[in-house]
C-alpha cells in the first residue's frame, strides 16, 4: 500500500513537471521583464499592468491544469472517505445510542446521590448541640472545686462531613474504558443594556460588529455608532 502510494506521488509530479516544462520560457521572461520595469509615466503604467495581467492569465492556466492532473486523485480520495464513512456509520450510530443509555443511567445515579445526600444534611441539621442530663457528683471535696459544668457536645467539623458524603465510585471498563462528565456551557445574549462596556468594547465584539456590519453594508450603509472609511487600492484586472 505505502509503496502504491508513493508510486502515485511520483507519478503525479512527473505529470506537473511535464505541466510546466513549456511554461519555463515564459516564466524567465516575465522575471526578467519585472526585473527591468519602471513607472514613469502614464504609459509606463500601462505596460507595468499589462505585465501583471499577462502574468496572472498565465498562473491561471497553470492552475486549471494542476487541478485537471490532481482532481482523478482528489475525487479517488473523497470516494474512499465516503465509502469508508459509510462502512462504519452504522456502529457510530450503535455506539451513540449506548452512550445514551451510559448517560442516562450516570443521570440517575447522580440524583440517587443527590437525593441521599439532601436526606444526610436534613439528618445532620437536627443535630442541634443540646447539654445533655447531667447528674453532679457526690461532694468528696469542697463545693467550691466541684465542676458542675456539663461536657460540651462534640460537633462535627465541614470536612469530616464532607468525607461522609455519598459519592459515585467511577465507572470503569476492563480495558481501560473511563465514564466521565465534562461540563459543557452555551453562552447567549439575553439582554444587551446588562452586558458591560468593557465587554463591548473588546476587539472581539468590535471585530464582529464590523463583519456584521459589512455585511448588512448594501441596504444599510449608514449604521450608527459605525465608520466607514473609504480607500481606493490599485488593482489590474
């Protein structure tokens, strides 16, 4: 297979190189025909773009028949792509329908969790610290060295009740296969006048402005808040 490959490779430039062998005169010509030029004077002018026209014509030919010499290979390789694409269409369609059930099953299983945790803080949050009954010692020694005061309740700190949270274990495949969730966030403007200035005012937003803009150009040309600067740029056609 690699060795056919690199037979078409070879076979293609042998094809381009015999392309362009005719064109090599004119190529030194027209280098040597820039090389010489000046702009003077209005004719000068006209020669100079002469020039650039002829030489553009040219590249365009060259190009019509690169693309004459490459498109069997272009069109072979869009072929094979959608032959291939097609084999295989039916697992990704399969393998995104168990990936659904994969999806729905983790949906589940987070809301089990959820749930039992929300039961777990109602549970804790009846823990209210509370002295329990407490009977004073029998008086072996003064009253006045007595501790009459009750043990204070324990309470829980955030991270041991935290580390007592219920959790998923992850879900693994026995070759190497690991379920995981990656958030995915979809931004939308909703309301304009709450988007900050220093927002709008970013190269971003004004580059995109700009493309909009331009592109609602033709019937209407005058936007508020947008320039229009008009230059003229030499071309030869």
């Amino acid at each position: 297979m690699g060795h056919n490959a690199r037979d078409i490779r070879a076979d293609v430039l042998a094809d381009l190189r015999d392309l362009l062998q005719p064109f090599e005169a004119q190529r030194d010509r027209y280098l040597k025909s820039a090389a010489a030029a000046v702009v003077r004077d209005r004719g000068t002018a006209g020669d100079a773009a002469d020039l650039i026209k002829f030489a553009a014509d040219i590249r365009e030919r060259i190009q019509e028949k690169r693309m004459e010499i490459t498109r069997p290979l272009r069109d072979a390789a869009d072929a094979a792509k959608a032959h291939a694409d097609e084999f295989w269409q039916p697992v990704d369609d399969e393998m995104e329908r168990v990936l659904g059930l994969v999806d729905s099953f983790r949906t589940a299983e987070t809301d089990r969790i959820a749930a039992q945790q929300r039961e777990q803080d109602e549970a804790m949050s009846l823990l209210v610290p509370r002295a329990p009954t407490f009977t004073p010692p029998v008086a072996t020694q003064p009253r006045e060295h007595i501790d009459y005061s009750a043990p204070a309740m324990r309470v829980p700190s955030t991270k041991e009740l935290q580390a007592r949270q219920a959790k998923a274990r992850p879900i693994r495949g026995s070759y190497g296969a690991k379920v995981t969730a990656a958030e995915q966030k979809t931004y939308a403007v909703t309301d304009l006048d709450l988007i900050p200035r220093w927002v709008l005012e970013t190269d971003t937003v004004k580059a995109a402005i700009a493309a909009v803009a331009k592109s609602l150009a033709k019937h209407h040309p005058n936007i508020p808040g947008i320039a229009v600067t008009t230059a003229d740029q030499t071309r030869v056609s």
